[in-house]
C-alpha cells in the first residue's frame, strides 16, 4: 500500500485542484495520448511561433484544505443551525495571538440567517467586544443610519468582521490574523449565501479580493466573489473621521439597492 502524500505535494494537489475549481473545472479525466509521428514535432524555428502566451494569474480569495474533514454545518438546510454549528467549531478561539491580547469575548455575527445583504467590517472594537455584537459603538450607529437610510432594517441584514477578536488597541489586524480567523467567515458566507456583499473598508476588500489597492480604485465596482456580487464602500469608522466621503458612501448604496431592486431616494441622506 503506498505511503500518505507529501505534506508540500499534497498543498500543491490542492491548490491545482481549487485553481481548476476557480475556473468551474470539477471532473477530471485520464486521457491516453499517442506520440506524435517524428513529422510532427516541432522544429525549433517553429517552437518560437508555438510559445504559450503568459499565464493569467486567478486569485484565491482564501485558503481551503480539500483534503480537510467536512464542515459540521455540511448537509445543514436550516442556515441558522448552520451558523449555530459554526460558532461551536469556532469555539472560544485561541488559534491566533489575540487570545492573549485583552480581547474580552469572540464577536461572531448578527443579523438575519437568511439575509439578502451581507455587510462585513475588518474586527471588533471596544463597545463589540464589550457587547458581543459587531458594529454596536459609534461607527455601529453610523451604519445603523445607513442600512435605514437604504429602506432596510438592521435585522433584515447580517453584519460580521473579517476577525472575530478585538486587536489591542484597536490597531489593524495583520494579515496572518486575517488568514486564521477569515475561514469561519467564508463558512458564514456560504451558509448565509447573500445576494449580495458590500465589504465595509480596506481590510475587509482585500482579505476578501485578495486585491491590493487603494479604496479609491476598489469603489465603484462590482466584483465576483464566488458567485456572489460584491462591492466596497467606506468604513463607517473612516466616515466619522472625514464625514465628507458620507456622499461616495452614499452612490456605492445606492449601487448596491439597485442590484437589489430597491426604491433609492432623490435625497441624499446626512
């Protein structure tokens, strides 16, 4: 019986087997080649002609082990068990350094199982990580006025973060924290599976796009994000720092009701 795989072969199966998966390629065949008759081969003035154009790059929002076990939310219909089941699994978290770094209790998420609109912030700041609930504090109000401002209610939609745990200080989270909280909310994610995303800031568009760029170029845009429509706007809390980009905010709403027929106001909101 032959050996286990290679722990660097099998990461590399894996990430050919998602890269195939990005391209909606699932089923893969063996298919017996003859060899080429010697008139057939190429000869090198023609090898030039014959060179393959540059290989396009596919970003990999996030990491997925294929090889891993199945999800406990798998087969799950009732996404608010589902959800249930992730945040067992998530546990009391001590998978990254923020365990030991003053956060007081994990922020999971709130809102509606089956919410239409996912709105998804960068990581719990103080009054959430008093509360246990994400976007409570004064940003948390902010976008309290925006959701209502959309023709909506905050219940109707769902509200998460990128980390599930307050950084100290509120500082921005690093990116290796990103990779090991991200997966529980790509769970999320999928269980929810809203119409649409809008990713609230910087960190929340990148961790998801796997795109480095400045917000400027990110707004205004819609984006693919595993058959979801995705669009970036402000941070509530950048809004409160320069109430001036509230009307950029405010088009990438309206952008965002559009998609999903709702009725936008002549009036821009204050």
């Amino acid at each position: 019986m032959p050996g286990s795989l290679d722990p660097q072969l099998k990461r590399a199966l894996a990430e050919r087997v998602r890269f195939y998966h990005e391209l909606g390629i699932y089923d893969f065949y063996r298919r017996e080649t003859a060899r080429p008759a010697p008139h057939e081969i190429p000869q090198p003035e023609q090898r030039e002609e014959m060179r393959p154009a540059p290989r396009i790059a596919v970003a990999v929002p996030m990491e997925e082990d294929l090889f891993a076990p199945a999800k406990p939310e798998a087969g799950v219909t009732d996404p608010a068990r589902a959800l249930r089941l992730i945040r067992e699994d998530l546990g009391e978290c001590t998978r990254c350094r923020l365990h030991k770094q003053g956060r007081k209790q994990i922020v999971f998420g709130v809102g509606s199982p089956r919410a239409e609109l996912l709105f998804i912030g960068e990581a719990p700041g103080a009054d959430e990580d008093e509360q246990g609930e994400p976007f409570v504090g004064r940003a948390g109000q902010l976008l309290n006025n925006m959701i209502k401002a959309m023709g909506i209610r905050r219940e109707d939609v769902y509200i998460a973060n990128v980390l599930k745990c307050r950084p100290p200080n509120n500082r921005t989270p690093e990116r290796d924290e990103c990779d090991t909280c991200s997966p529980f909310l790509m769970r999320q994610i999928a269980v929810i599976n809203p119409k649409v995303i809008v990713a609230l800031g910087a960190i929340a568009a990148k961790t998801l796009l796997a795109i480095n760029a400045p917000m400027a170029e990110l707004r205004g845009h819609w984006y693919d994000f595993r058959g979801t429509r995705l669009a970036v706007t402000y941070h509530p809390a950048f809004l409160l720092r320069d109430p001036r980009q509230k009307k950029e905010a405010w088009k990438d709403l309206q952008m965002v009701m559009q998609e999903l027929g709702l009725p936008v106001p002549a009036k821009t909101p204050d």
